[in-house]
C-alpha cells in the first residue's frame, strides 16, 4: 500500500521529547505545528527561556503554541482542530489533553510514555523504575484516552536496568528508543495499515507519581542497596541528601556498594574514605557529596575539610 504524508502534531516539552520531534522531522511527514509549555524563568538570573522542543521547533520554522490550558481554553481548542491533523504524537507535554483534542486528529494521539505500561503510569516512571529495583523498563506507545496513561499499547521494547544505571543514562537510552519507535508507527500508519491496541491490565498498574525534595532525604536504617539505588534515580533532581551533624544539609551525588559487613549504628561515618553505616549491616561508600553553600567535592576532601567527620552520625 503506497505510504501517505501525514498531516502531525507535535506535543512535548523537556529534552526527553526533543529526538523524537528531531527523527518525525527527518521521517518527512509534515509536522505542522508543535505544542509545548510556555516558555519560564529559569536559572540564577530568571531568564525566560523556551522549552528545548520549542528550540528544535523554531530552528526548523515549525509553528509552535503555548497554551496554558488545553481544557479550559476554548480558542485554543478551536486553534488546535484548524490543523486539520492527521495524527498527534505526544511526549513529556505537560498539559491534560480533554476529549475534543484527543478525538481532533483523524487517528487520534500517540502516546511515548517511559514505562512498560501498565507499570509506572505517571510523572516520574525513569526515577522509579530505577529506585524500587526494576530489572527492565522500556517504552510503551500508547493510543491516548482520557485516563492517566491508560489507552492502548500499540507497541512496548525493553531495556535492562543494570547495577550501574542512572537516571540522566536511562532517560538518553529511552528517549532515543521512543523517537525509534514512533517513527516506525508513524509510517506503518502512513503506509495505511491498521494497528491493532492491546489494552492494559488496570490490576498490574503502579504509579509514578511527581517527586518532591523529601523523596530525597536518605533513610540510613535501609539497606545500601535501596539507598543506592535512591541515589542513582534521584539524581539530579530532586537530588539525595542527608543532615550532618552540624545540622547541615549534605547533598549525595554518586557513592557506591561496600562489601564490607559492618555493625555500626546507620547512618554513622566509619573511616576517612566515606564509608558509611547502612541498615542491615550493610555499607555504602561516598564518592562525590556537595555540602549546603559548597561546590561538589570528593567524599575525602570532604572529610578532610571537616564537612564529614569519623563516627558522625548522618540524619
């Protein structure tokens, strides 16, 4: 069946959204027009600054809308059905999509959601998948209903969460996975074939929820394992800390397994190479820490600086 050019929306906002806007470009299919968050201050100075999909969308002339609400908005509603779209394809957006947008384009919107759906629906399934000990996570794209990531599963891949993975390295293995995928299902669709959802098991569902400062704050009576693994999907944001003994904050950004069985009460610092107590007589050893109104440093230069000390207890 010979392929047609589909008519697409594009709807995304952070760097997670912008290989697959790149890969929809360069498939040839006219992307005409792109949805994301309106642009916000950000940084030291409060810049206003457009979103990264924003910046892909402008160099390449695309027209680009920054509604504050897709519900609520009537004129916005009506500016989205004169698109006259074929498709849209939505990652990382950020807005809720109401029946009137999701039922506008002809075949509907595609979901590129960072889980293996029906687990981790939600905010943060990157985070999580990695902070609760997933062996595998993947992508799913979905057909868009409105529930929170509960339409239908036009197609799901894996990859394996290993021992060493982050956030920051599963988040690039995925996005890049993502624009791969839809790509393929944009064409297939292009080509006229009709694919067919799978439709989600509501009972294996878990949620992702936002994250928040506090789901960073290090529980020393958990194993280093579970803490561990804290650190690698918390970082950068919302970062993992602890309270030294000068009621300081301590910011964790990389440590690492200790062999080491120990007997000490969590959270106590046992040696001037970091290693710290954990529950279940277990260790962990710090790597980089950055303290409150300090740059990042090693664990030692730390301790050598009087940041961490020996049999200070971390809270």
């Amino acid at each position: 069946m010979t392929e047609k050019k589909l008519r697409i929306a594009f709807m995304g906002t952070p760097d997670f959204a912008v290989p697959a806007l790149k890969d929809l470009i360069g498939s040839g299919h006219p992307i005409v027009c792109v949805y994301t968050q309106p642009p916000r201050p950000k940084g030291r100075g409060y810049q206003v600054i457009p979103s990264p999909v924003h910046e892909v969308a402008s160099t390449h002339g695309i027209p680009v809308f920054t509604p504050q609400s897709l519900k609520k908005d009537s004129l916005a509603q009506a500016q989205f059905l004169a698109h006259d779209l074929d498709l849209a394809i939505v990652a990382a957006y950020g807005l809720i999509l109401p029946r009137v947008i999701l039922e506008a384009p002809r075949l509907g919107c595609l979901n590129i959601h960072a889980s293996l759906l029906p687990r981790w629906r939600g905010a943060s399934p990157i985070q999580h998948a990695i902070w609760k000990g997933d062996q595998e996570t993947g992508i799913t794209i979905m057909q868009m209903d409105e529930g929170l990531d509960t339409g239908a599963m036009l197609a799901r891949e894996s990859v394996p969460i290993r021992l060493q993975t982050t956030a920051p390295s599963l988040h690039d293995e995925l996005s890049a996975l993502g624009a791969g995928m839809i790509v393929n299902i944009v064409n297939r669709l292009a080509g006229g074939e009709k694919i067919k959802g799978t439709a989600q098991d509501d009972s294996r569902s878990v949620y992702a929820p936002l994250l928040t400062k506090e789901n960073g704050h290090v529980d020393w009576s958990q194993n280093a394992q579970e803490i561990d693994r804290q650190i690698r999907a918390l970082h950068p944001w919302p970062g993992v800390w602890t309270i030294n003994g000068g009621g300081k904050r301590i910011k964790i950004i990389e440590a690492e397994l200790s062999n080491n069985k120990v007997t000490s009460p969590p959270g106590m610092i046992l040696d001037h190479i970091g290693h710290i107590a954990c529950g279940q007589d277990t260790a962990l050893r710090l790597i980089k820490i950055q303290p409150e109104n300090a740059k990042i440093m090693d664990a030692i230069s730390a301790i050598n600086g009087g940041y961490l000390k020996p049999e200070m207890i971390l809270l």
